[in-house]
C-alpha cells in the first residue's frame, strides 16, 4: 500500500466518523443508540473476544466518546457574554477534553502492545561484551546497599566480563571536608564502611569530589572512570537476579542501534495506598499497569523509555550525548529522548528481573512522585517531544502520551471543586438538563470505564486510578505550578527506602484530606438544602449532588490511605521451597525446609518439631546455593516458634556480620526471578467494571470509617500513637 493511499484512507476514515458524531439525531436517538454500542461492547468482554474484536469494542466506544466531545463543545457551554459562568466553564470544559485527549493518547499507544518476548541466554559462541554495573547511592543504609551489591555481583555472566560500582554520593570530598564535624565524621564513617564492604564483595567502590548534577553526574562520574561495552544500572534498592545479564545482554549482538534494554520494577513491599488499605496481596499494583501493559505498547512505537533502573544501556550510544542527560531531574527519560531523536532503538522486556523497595509512608511517596511529575514538566518544557526533531510521528505521540499523563492533577482537582460553582455560586457552567446528562455525560463516563477495563484490565481495577490520582493531585499541583514558574528551581531529591511505620499515626500530610472531606460534606448538605428550597431545579441540584458524591466517596477512600497503619517489616514474605540443615541448640545439624524468606529473616519448617530452639535462641542455616560461595552457613536469630503437627515453623533474623553473609541472603531473597513471576501473575485478574465498582464502593466506606477514627485518635497532635490494628 503505497504512502498516498494510506493517507486517502485516513482521510475517508475521518470524514466519515465526522459525520457520525455531528449528524444531528434526538435525545432518544442518540441514547438508544449509545445503548446498543455499550451492550455489544458488553458482550465482546464478558465472551473475552479478542483481536479485531477489541478494536471494534474500541471503535464502538470511540463513537460515544466523541459524539460527548461534540456535545460538549457545540450545546453545554454558559454564553459568552455572562463571563461568570462562561470563563469556569470553559475551564471545566478543557479539563475534560484533556482526559479524552488522554484516553486517545494511551489507545493509541496500547492499541497493540508488543507481546512479551521470549527469554534469551547467551550462547556459547556468541560474543561476551564487558559490562559496568552501576548502583548510585547517596544516604541508603548499609544493609540495604550490601544486599544489592551481593545480587548484582552473583548475575550469572562471566566474572571476568563484568564489574560492579557502587557510585557513593554520600561519601563525597565536599561531604568528608564539610565544616560541621558531625557532617563530616558521619561522611568519612560512611566512606570507610563502603570502601570494605565493596572490597569483602569484589566490587569497585566510587565517589567523587562533589554531588553535582545529582543522579544523572553521578552515573556520568561512573561513566569516566569506567570501560564497560554495556552499562547496567541498578537503583540502591533494586537488587537484580541471577538471569538479569543473561536475559539483556543478547538483544544488544542482533541490533546495532540498539541503546536500552529496560525491565519491569517488581517490588517486595506494598506503597502507601496497598499497605494502608491491605490489598497488596491481592489487587495487582499500579506500577503494574505501566509495566505490564504501557511500557509493552510503547515498545511497539520504538518509544520505550529509561525508567532510571533496571536496564542496560550501551556505551557507544550514552557517549553520542554526553553521557546520561543531567537538565531535568528525571534524567532516565530525558536520556532515552535525547537518543531516540538521534535515532537510537529501544527494547523492553516485559520479565521482572529486579527486587526493589517502594516508599512505605505517604509522605515519601509524595516526595517520589513530586520528583517526576516536576521532572516531566522540565521535558516538556525543555524538549517538548511533539515538535523534537529526529522524532518519528508515533514517537512524538508516545512521549506526549508518558509526559502529558503527569497533568493530571490540575484536572482532578477542578473536576473537584466544580460542582461547588453551582451549589455554593448558583453559577452555571454546564448548561445541559438531566435527560440530556443522562444521555451524554453518564453513557460517556460509563463507556471510558468499559475501554479502560479492556485496555488495562488485568493490571488496573476499576476507580483505581482514579484515587490514585487524587492523593497525589492534592500535594502535586503546586509542584507542577512551581516548574511552570521556574523550570531550573527544581532539584533531584532521594526517595527514602527501607522505612517501617512502627506505630499506627496520620500521615504529616494528611490534614488537607480531611479539609477537603469537611468541603465535601458541607457540599452535601447544601445539595440537601436546595432541593427542598429550589424544587423547580431539583433535577439540576440531583446531577450536581450526584457528582459531589462521587467526589466524596473518592475524598472518603483517601483518608484511609493517609491513616497509616502501624507495620513493622519493610519487606513481604515471598513463599519458597529450599531444603536446608539448621543448628539446634546442641550444635547438631537438623534438615528442615526453608518455606518462606524477606529482606529481614526467612521461616523454616523442621518436621520434628523446635529442636530446643526456642525464641530468642540464636542459631545457623546452611542451604545448596545457586551461585558459588565460600562457605554456606549463615547465622540466624529466632523469632518466633509455632507449632504444626509433630514439627514446628521458626520465624529467624538473620544476623550478617560479612560479605559473604549478605551473599547467601541474596541468594535466598533474589537469585530466582521465576518466583518474582509467579507473585506478579497471581495478581492479574481482571474483576471487571461491575464487580470492581461494588468492590472499590465498600472499600471506601470501611476507609472513610478508619479514616475518621483515625483522626479521632491522632488527630490531635498528627503524631505517632500506638496501635494495634
């Protein structure tokens, strides 16, 4: 098909859905219309049709979407001359032709998303290229860096062929010479600490005279001191398993463009949201979505980008810039940008090959989301992809689809507080009855959940987003504000990692939740209020009212994601099977099986019962290891005993006094990346629109409950309180 015809279809194409949404039909036309589309697109999901089916149950839903668009912007909008109600209502309007700008953007980039690629290893005859494993650090601890080290330094790949960095921010000159001695004695400690732990791991350990640049100069200081064909980067928390090489490197020997290889980041603890409202275990998690199905579709488009960790990068392509890109603070996908413009390929294979940690407590989240919604208004403004030279078309789309995303907060929040021009202003800046609401506004948000589910379904419950959305649009519009006012002002700050809440508290950032809930309700009332007062536009104030509710049970679900629930344990236990022999208290050998382990301990089964091993008891495991090491014996501290039949289960510590401690651990936690698999899948059940709106409506009314009582209880002084809960 030649480029001329292609472009004569597009055209008869447009034409002809031009006049599908602008032909001029009645209400009832229209609605029963909008009824049948959504029923076929009910029965293409329930018979799980897939292939041309699901780009009819798009295009169906795509009908519907822009005849509400055309509605919209043809019959809704307040006259221009009552500049009260017209200038909110324009600014209404453009929020939501941005969420359907939006829901085109990711169709068009999951529309078909590249299937997951087969795993790969290296033959025995194809070319070994050097690698430098990079793991930036700047003040994670000692436990959590030795942990990731040990990983990376047990990746299954020729030992002479490889060599891991540990690139320490934290240990700078300007950090070992700071004039406060506190500053400096805690600088040299860590530099001290460092340096033996990368020489009992045979890993090369790096830092420089000061911090500039942050991330992005670290790697580049990483860059300049090293020789590497591949550059691996690892997050300080992201620990990689044994395959990771084995399963990236081959893709670089079939494409001689080719600049990145990225893979998914799997985490071993719950955020904020999955903690607080207990469904890590079992609602797949939202980096899932991206990850799983995002990332894949931007694949097919050549637009898969640098996520900051967990890839492999070449050399040759990071020396055509410069080295990684330090103008923005979110350098991994300014980087790929840069690159894809100069005509530089990308690859992403959709295997989880990393453990990683997440943020535990709400403000740490928000820090970390702040860093990369401002980050992607910096690359907006500094290289606004849809006009980026060197870009193919598709590739322009696919990074105004991953940079546009992060405006999400500015709508959110004006969906928000607009029914509040109505029922505290009386202004009107939806002009539009309830039968027409019905038939447009209701069949359109309807229709948005049915292609939402069918494009993201497996990786995204219904309303999901949506909440994920709101507690971070609350703390995120003034941050995206402050990029617009000044793009250079912001700096690259570190996620903090490996934290625990100890005791059950409100978030220090939850007290405009609770704000916003009060508006919310008061709104309510009023809603009440002015359908006994004003029964003449009863069914204006119900459509309004209706909106202010939904708004409301999203606020209420919110309050259980600030009230953070007291957890100790950082890391989730991830169920293995390993034999294994522990020490009893008499110093003899006991076989017994390693069931479950974490980042801090493991469980073991010991069929004939405790042994004397009581807890408190300290004691020792050793197990066939997957990788070579010296010794196999790693001391254990009990924790708990439980009885089971004639045997029992220990919960121990362990107790790492060196290298090659933290070895056996990564052993045990990291080196089999099939596990990280099987944990990801269990989660990826699609529950569909129905079941998962029932569901996400109970789970914010229990919330809204915690969520008051936890107010009552700490909302006095927002502090720490003990809990048991």
């Amino acid at each position: 098909m030649t480029k001329a015809l292609t472009i004569l279809i597009w055209l008869a194409v447009s034409v002809v859905m031009f006049a599908i949404i602008s032909l001029p039909v009645s209400l009832q036309v229209h609605l029963v219309t909008a009824a049948v589309l959504i029923l076929a697109m009910a029965v293409i999901k329930i018979l799980k049709l897939d292939g041309n089916w699901r780009l009819l149950l798009l295009t169906f839903g795509t009908v519907i979407v822009l005849r509400y668009a055309f509605w919209r912007t043809t019959s809704t909008l307040p006259p221009l001359d009552q500049w009260g109600d017209f200038i909110p209502g324009v600014i209404l309007y453009l929020a939501e032709m941005y969420c359907i700008m939006m829901l085109f953007l990711s169709v068009f980039v999951v529309i078909k998303p590249m299937p997951s690629r087969p795993s790969m290893k290296l033959a025995k005859d194809d070319a070994v290229p050097t690698v430098d494993v990079f793991v930036p650090t700047y003040n994670e601890d000692y436990d959590l860096l030795a942990g990731t080290l040990a990983a990376a330094k047990a990746m299954d790949y020729p030992s002479d062929r490889f060599t891991v960095w540990l690139l320490d921010d934290g240990g700078t000159d300007a950090k070992r010479n700071n004039a406060d001695p506190d500053v400096a004695a805690a600088a040299h400690e860590r530099y001290e600490q460092l340096r033996r732990l990368c020489e009992e791991l045979d890993c090369r350990y790096l830092t420089r005279a000061e911090n500039d640049h942050a991330k992005a100069g670290n790697l580049n200081n990483g860059l300049a001191h090293s020789s590497g064909d591949l550059i691996a980067v690892f997050d300080a928390d992201h620990a990689p398993a044994r395959d990771f090489l084995q399963e990236t490197v081959p893709y670089f020997a079939r494409d001689d463009r080719l600049f990145l290889v990225q893979t998914p980041h799997f985490f071993l603890n719950p955020d904020p949201l999955e903690r607080n409202l207990r469904t890590f275990e079992v609602m797949p998690s939202e980096n899932e979505m991206f990850y799983g199905v995002i990332q894949r579709g931007l694949d097919r488009w050549n637009a898969s980008f640098f996520c900051g960790s967990a890839a492999l990068l070449s050399r040759e392509a990071l020396e055509v810039t410069g080295g990684f890109a330090g103008r923005s603070i979110t350098e991994d996908c300014e980087t790929a940008l840069e690159l894809h413009s100069r005509g530089w390929n990308s690859i992403y294979v959709d295997k989880p090959l990393i453990a990683g940690l997440q943020p535990a407590t709400f403000s740490s989240f928000i820090g970390q989301r702040t860093r990369w919604a401002q980050g992607m208004m910096q690359i907006m403004l500094f290289s606004f992809p849809l006009f980026k030279r060197g870009l193919k078309i598709p590739q322009r789309l696919s990074y105004m689809s991953s940079i546009l995303f992060w405006l999400f907060p500015l709508p959110r929040m004006i969906f928000l507080f607009a029914p509040f021009c109505y029922l505290f202003f009386d202004l009107q800046i939806f002009t539009a009855s309830g039968e027409e609401f019905a038939a447009y506004t209701l069949t359109y948000v309807l229709v948005n959940l049915v292609m939402q589910n069918s494009l993201f379904g497996r990786w995204r419950w219904p309303w999901i987003s949506e909440l994920y959305e709101y507690i971070q649009s609350v703390h995120l519009l003034g941050a995206l504000l402050s990029v617009v006012r000044n793009p250079t002002k912001p700096t690259f700050k570190v996620t903090a990692k490996d934290e625990s809440v100890d005791k059950s508290r409100l978030s220090e950032l939850s007290r405009p939740f609770y704000l916003i809930f009060l508006l919310l309700i008061i709104a309510l009332g009023m809603t009440i209020y002015k359908i006994g007062a004003e029964p003449y536009r009863a069914e204006v104030t119900m459509v309004v009212g209706g909106w202010n509710i939904l708004n409301l049970i999203l606020a209420g679900c919110a309050l259980g994601v600030v009230s953070e629930r007291r957890e100790f344990r950082t890391g989730r236990r991830i169920e293995v099977e390993r034999r294994c022999e522990m020490r009893d208290a008499d110093g003899n050998w006991v076989k017994g099986t390693i069931i479950n382990v974490s980042s801090g301990g493991l469980a073991v089964r010991l069929p004939n019962g405790s042994a004397g091993l009581g807890r408190g008891a300290p004691s020792a495991i050793r197990f066939n290891t997957l990788t070579p090491v010296d010794s196999n014996e790693l001391k254990l501290f009990v924790r708990s005993t439980i009885s089971e039949g004639k045997g029992a289960i220990l919960g121990a510590r362990y107790m790492p006094e060196r290298g090659q401690d933290y070895r056996l651990i990564a052993d045990l936690l990291y080196a089999n990346s099939s596990t990280w698999q099987l944990r990801q899948r269990s989660r990826q059940i699609n529950i569909g629109v129905v079941r998962g709106t029932l569901q996400f409506l109970a789970m914010a009314l229990y919330q809204t409950g915690r969520g008051l009582g936890y107010l009552l209880r700490f909302g006095s002084t927002s502090s720490s309180g003990a809990a048991n809960d």
